[in-house]
C-alpha cells in the first residue's frame, strides 16, 4: 500500500486543529482505561490517604450523573474545542425555534461511529448552540457505565454528559421552568455498527422508549438529522449476518457497548490511521413536535407518536439532503 504523506508546509492552525482531535479520539477509546490504570496504581501504590477520599467522593458523589451532572462552562470553552470544531468543520443548523419555557427531547440521528456531531454541538460552545438556541440548556446522555470510571466521570460531566438511565433523562425533563433540553442518540451503541459511509439505515422501529418518556414528562420532541457523521470513518465491513458482525452484537450485548473496527487516515498521513477524515458535519435541529403531558400513555398513544416523529425525522432528513451533496432518490431506511 502506497502511504500518502502530509505535506510538510501544512499551516500550524490544520496542525492544531488536527492535535485537538487527537485528544478528543484519545479521550473517547482509552481516557477511561488510563484512569482507570491511574486509580489501580494508587491502590498498588498504598496511597490509602488518596484513594479513601475518593472513594468517599464517589459514594456522595454517585448519584449526580444521573441528577444533571456538573457541568463546567470553563471546561467547555477550553480553545481546544474550537480547534476540534474547525478540524471537520462541525455546523448546526437551526429551522425552527425552541421556547425556552418548555423542556424538549432532541432525538440525534445518526449514531455515527464516535459521535462527533452530537459532541461538537452539545458539549462545547463553539458551534452556537447557546446563539441560537438563547435559554436552553443541551444535556448529552451516554451510557451510564462511563461514570463508572475513576477520574474519567468526572472530566465527563465537565463538558455537559450525563447518564442516559430512565432517572437521568426524567431529572432532565422535569424541570419545571422549561429551557432543559436532553439529547439521546437514539440508535444507540448497536447503529454505530451500520456507521459505513453513505449508509444511511437508522435502527429505530423498535426504540420507543424516548417516545414514552417525551408523553410522560410532557416533553417536546425535537427530530436532530446530523449529515456528514456516517462519513468521517471507513469500517472493515460487517454485513448482518456474517461473522464479524456477529461476533460484533454478542460483544454489545455482553459489554453494552459496540465495538465497530474502523479506520481513517492518521495524523502525518493519510493512508491509514484511527483519525476521522476531515469532512464537514452538519446537524439540522427539525421543528419540535408539540406533546401534552400524558403520564399513563397508552400503546397506541406511544406508536401512534412513533410514527409522527418517524415522519418529521424523514420530512427533516429531505428536506436538507440536496444541499449536503445526497442525492434526490436517496432515502432513510428504517430498522
């Protein structure tokens, strides 16, 4: 294989911004292990002084992923992420408004393989967010078992993550001044398998638990089409059925988490590497969907919604698709 090198004359603000992503990959593949590692050097090391206030941390502190989080707005200003912004570049793009006197549930589609959209927009303040969107306040949720993690958790709420348990999204969505806003990526850990470029299936049909959850609390919900997330990767292909894929959704059913095995190009070259392609993200936040609280919602009440939201999403999704370079006959397919 013929490798493609970086030019050497390469500006030092593309050198940067590609440094900003790198610390952004390390942070979402091994953060958590080395902070893990960190906090079993403590133990081995007998630093008991260290390790018994931590522990005492985390046990007062256990519950607060799943009760807002702690974000920091110093942390989310870092230069870093406007570096990270630019690298791709990451834009969002609003069509409507959102009262800030109502809470809204933003579905983010698609999964992508490392979400970078979904970070970009809702976990940094440099894509305008807070401009557009004056009063809301975006709350991204992941799996839970991140804030399991010594030290990691806590860079993790810095930036606006929170669990993505039922009590997290309902702590959320009950604030009863409005301008909450959580945003779950609906297709899950399981869609970032189907993360090949110009792929463009979307695993929903059987996710409706944000639907009930949106009735419940009364919660406005919002269709997020991100275009460009599904490109930024090449992944060793895994159709259904075959062996890898396989092996694959054994693993995410064990592990709750997916383990896609992809490629890009690197960081003094482009040939191979696991650094996103720079290629533009654009998330379209759609119209809300205006919902009465209904707390005991009946079967037909969250399928007849489903369906609703369905055909946002799509209308969404077709209306913005000619403009991001997918063709006119292109569609979403649901799974």
């Amino acid at each position: 294989m013929k490798i493609e090198f970086a030019p050497l004359n390469i500006p030092l603000s593309r050198r940067l911004q590609t440094a900003a992503v790198f610390q952004w990959v390390f942070s979402f593949l091994l953060l958590a292990q080395c902070c893990a590692g960190i906090f079993l050097m403590l133990i081995l090391g007998r630093n008991w002084v260290v390790v018994a206030l931590y522990v005492g941390w985390l046990y007062l502190d256990w519950d607060t992923p799943q009760s807002g989080g702690r974000r920091s707005e110093w942390v989310r200003n870092w230069t870093v992420w406007r570096l990270f912004r630019d690298y791709f570049p990451i834009h969002i793009i609003k069509t409507a408004d959102l009262d800030p006197k109502y809470n809204y549930l933003l579905g983010f589609h698609p999964h992508g393989v490392l979400v970078a959209g979904a970070f970009g927009n809702f976990c940094t303040n440099y894509t305008g967010f807070k401009e557009l969107f004056p009063g809301l306040k975006p709350y991204l949720h992941i799996l839970p078992f991140w804030f399991r993690c010594p030290f990691f958790r806590e860079y993790a709420m810095a930036v606006g993550l929170v669990s993505a348990s039922k009590k997290s999204v309902t702590y959320v969505l009950d604030n009863e001044k409005g301008g909450n806003a959580a945003v779950i990526v609906i297709g899950g850990a399981e869609e970032a398998l189907d993360a090949h470029p110009g792929n463009l299936s979307l695993n929903i049909l059987k996710r409706k638990g944000f639907i009930k959850v949106a009735l419940k609390r009364g919660a406005h919900l919002v269709p997020v089409f991100s275009f460009g997330e599904n490109e930024l990767f090449q992944q060793v292909p895994n159709p259904k059925g075959s062996l890898l894929r396989t092996v694959q959704e054994k693993l995410q059913k064990i592990m709750g988490f997916s383990m896609p095995l992809f490629h890009a190009r690197g960081i003094f070259q482009y040939s191979f590497g696991l650094m996103p392609y720079r290629k533009p993200i654009n998330t379209v936040v759609g119209k809300p969907i205006v919902i009465a609280k209904n707390e005991n919602p009946t079967v037909e009440e969250i399928e007849e919604l489903h369906k609703k939201y369905l055909e946002e999403l799509q209308a969404l999704f077709d209306e913005h698709k000619g403009k991001f370079g997918i063709p006119e006959h292109h569609t979403l397919i649901f799974t």
